[in-house]
C-alpha cells in the first residue's frame, strides 16, 4: 500500500483580506481556514502530514500545533513549487505526495480519496479541477482535441475570450519520486515565482495528468472577505444538514449557527436565532434557545437553555436556564437545578435542585444541593486585591437581597432574612439578619 504525505500551504500573506491575521487563520464556522483542509487530510491517514508556513509563521504555528504536523517554513514566498521542494525532508519516505491549499476550507475528505485514486490513471499528477462561469484569477485547464490535459494557462498569461471554464482548483497529488525529481526543472516566472502549475504540462509529454472534476463551492478559494462570508454560509449549511439528518432538530436553519467542533447529540432541539460556538456538546433531549449562545458549554440530558448565555461552564440534567441568565467561568450546575432571569452564575459549583430564580449573583462560590437562592442576592467575593470563596450549604435559604461577604460559610439549613449583611460565618441551621447580620429567633407564621 502506498504511503501517502500531505503538505497543507498556508504561507501566503493574503492581502486581499487586509487583515494582520494570516489568511489561512481565518475562522470558518469556528475553526482556521487551515484547520479543515488538514482535517479533510487526517481522513486519508497519511504517514507524514507538513503544513508551510511564511507570512505570520508563529501565529500560524500556534493555531494549528498538533503531534503529526511537522512545520516547515518558507523564509521567502518563491511561488507554491518552491514551497512544496523545502517539504522534500519531512516527506522522506513517502511514495506520493498530496499537495492543499489552506485557504479552501470546504474541501472534503471524499474528494481527497477520489484525487489519491485517479493518479493511478496517470502515473505521475492528478488534480482537482472545477467549471466555473468567471474564472476570475484562476488558471485555465488546456485539453487537446482528445480531451487530454495540456497545460494550465495563469491568469496573468491567458489572452483568449473571457467566459466560462475549467480551472485549476490548486489541489495535487504526485509519485514522489517523479515530483521530487522533477521540481528542480520549474522555471521562475516573470514575477520571479516558482509555479506548480507547471508540472502539470511537464507530465503531458509523458502520462498526461489526471482530472477529478469538483463543484465550484467545494474548490472554493478564499481569498478575501466576500469570499469567507460565502465560504461561511456553504459550510453552516453544510454542519445544519449534517446534525439534522443525526436526528437534531432544527426549526429555523436560516437563524441557527453552530461551529464545527460542537457535538449534538439525537432529540436535542435548537430554536432560532442560537449560537453554539467551540466545543460546546448538548446531550439527548436538551432544548437550545431561542436566542441562547453556548460557548465551550456542556449541556445535559433534558436540560433547557432559554435567551440565556452559557460560556466555559457545565451544566447537568433537567435543568432550566433563563431566560436571560448567564453561566461563565468554569462553573458547575448540578442536575435539576434552576436559574430564572437575570441569575448570573461565575466560577462556581451548584449542588444538584439549587433555585436561583431571579435577579442574583454567585461567584466563587460552592453551594450545596437543594438551596434556594433568592432575588436580589449577591456574593461579594472581591476585597480589591483578592477574590475570595463562599460556601452554602445543603438546603440553606439565602433571603432576598442578602450581601454574602466572602470568605463566609453558610451551614447546612441555615436561613438569611431579607437584607442580611453576612460577615461572619453562619452555623447549620442558624437563622441571621441585620446589618451586620446577627442570630436571630425565626417565628414561624401562623396558619
């Protein structure tokens, strides 16, 4: 079995994108541009994988650092046969080489497996082409008369009618060994680059290179913003298509966002107007939105989210959330746990069957299962130079508008009356309230 090297290019400055973010760093549906092209590329199983690197070469290394990468740098951009020569090391002992670009995200693994195949038709090249109606900047596929591959024509060279045409979408895959061999025989152009494009009529003579035809959205090139909003739009599609038919309902795709990496699981519903963002995962049952955003969330079984606002955080079973609550900061909710509008939660562990209806604020804090929180509470947990933790026991009752001053513990079924000012710790079962609150004698009301 052949043993098959990928090199992704993503060296290039991409100036058309006006931005001090490498091209190929680019966010599509939360991942680089980069990252799907060597995503498409982990699909083939390739004994070495080598991303070039150029303009912005730290950034690009920092994003897409991963075990089987290994970075090769093209100190000058000489033209995409240049940068595929310095690869000719950290390829050794590879007998075909698959050759990307970073900047065309919607390829896909399918494709790639169709491109490694059809070299076998010519022995030496294969590569994706594509019909377009404008070629814009793209290379021309020349064919003879019989339909054999000639040349590419740059579109800097090409002199012939405008209108529609087959090009060179920019993806390869060579016999090592005559791509190594041939490389060095690349002349430079007149822009004082080294074109790969020229191997291409360099087969011809010999084994003309082999086709495989794509559609245009898939050999999608971005190269500026307009194209990215396009490449957007085709790949949400695309993430949609794929989690409804996993049995995820959808009710409105046309307002419904969600990144690549997020994992949903069958029967969860998302309602308009929701954005699930990173490595957000939602269990079985779950009901997203309208309106919420997750972001690194995890969302449990049953559980729902409602106009509400989940970041870094857990959440278990059956809970409610919202609307308009907020979960941040590496917090912990519990199963069956409920947090009703304007609650904001950060940094913080909720026991399972917490209440924390409305209006309140828990942060650095662990509070033990079954408490109810009440409107208008607050845990004070910064002194200007320290944040500080509060802990509050199981079926402990935080009256409204109560003022935790952390550090402070709150015992097991403990009681704050409304506007209790707590400074010092509460003992289980204790009742306080004043300012600074005090024990106090609760009477229970009459019947």
């Amino acid at each position: 079995m052949s043993r098959l090297g990928v090199i992704v290019l993503a060296a290039g400055m991409g100036t058309r994108m006006k931005s001090t973010l490498p091209k190929v760093l680019h966010p599509v549906c939360g991942e680089p541009m980069a990252g799907h092209v060597i995503a498409a590329a982990r699909e083939l199983a390739p004994e070495r994988l080598a991303v070039v690197v150029g303009h912005g070469a730290g950034m690009v290394r920092d994003q897409l650092a991963a075990d089987d990468i290994t970075f090769v740098e093209q100190t000058e951009l000489l033209g995409t046969a240049d940068a595929v020569r310095r690869c000719e090391a950290a390829l050794a002992g590879c007998d075909r080489v698959m050759v990307l670009n970073g900047d065309c995200p919607l390829i896909t693994s399918l494709l790639l497996h169709d491109l490694n195949d059809a070299l076998e038709r010519s022995g030496s090249i294969a590569f994706v082409s594509c019909h377009v109606e404008e070629p814009g900047r793209l290379g021309r596929v020349v064919r003879d008369a019989s339909g054999a591959v000639t040349a590419v024509v740059e579109a800097a060279d090409y002199d012939g009618p405008p209108g529609p045409a087959e090009i060179n979408a920019g993806q390869y895959v060579f016999d090592a060994s005559w791509l190594w061999r041939t490389l060095p025989q690349v002349p430079v152009s007149p822009k004082g680059e080294h074109y790969l494009t020229h191997l291409i009529g360099a087969a011809a003579s010999l084994r003309p290179a082999a086709t495989v035809p794509a559609a245009a959205a898939e050999a999608l090139g971005v190269d500026d913003r307009v194209k990215l909003a396009e490449a957007e739009t085709l790949m949400r599609a695309r993430i949609l298509e794929r989690h409804m038919l996993a049995g995820v309902t959808i009710t409105d795709p046309a307002n419904t966002y969600i990144d690549a990496a997020v994992k949903l699981a069958q029967d969860v519903t998302i309602h308009p107007g929701s954005h699930l963002q990173g490595a957000t995962s939602v269990e079985s049952g779950a009901v997203i939105g309208p309106a919420s955003t997750l972001r690194n969330a995890s969302i449990g079984a049953g559980t729902r989210v409602q106009s509400s606002v989940v970041e870094d955080s857990r959440i278990g079973a059956r809970c409610n959330v919202g609307p308009f609550a907020h979960v941040r900061g590496n917090a912990i909710l519990g199963d069956d746990c409920e947090l009703g509008n304007y609650a904001e939660v950060k940094n913080s562990v909720l026991g399972s069957g917490v209440k924390m209806h409305h209006f309140s604020y828990m942060g650095d804090a662990d509070i033990g299962a079954r408490a109810n929180i009440a409107a208008g509470s607050i845990t004070s947990n910064f002194d200007g130079v320290r944040k500080h933790r509060t802990t509050i026991g199981e079926d402990a009752f935080i009256g409204c508008d109560t003022l935790l001053i952390a550090p402070v513990t709150i015992g097991a079924g403990a009681y704050t009356a409304s506007g209790a000012v707590v400074t010092r710790d509460v003992e289980p079962g204790q009742t306080v309230a004043g300012v600074p609150a005090r024990p106090f004698e609760r009477r229970e009301r009459a019947e």
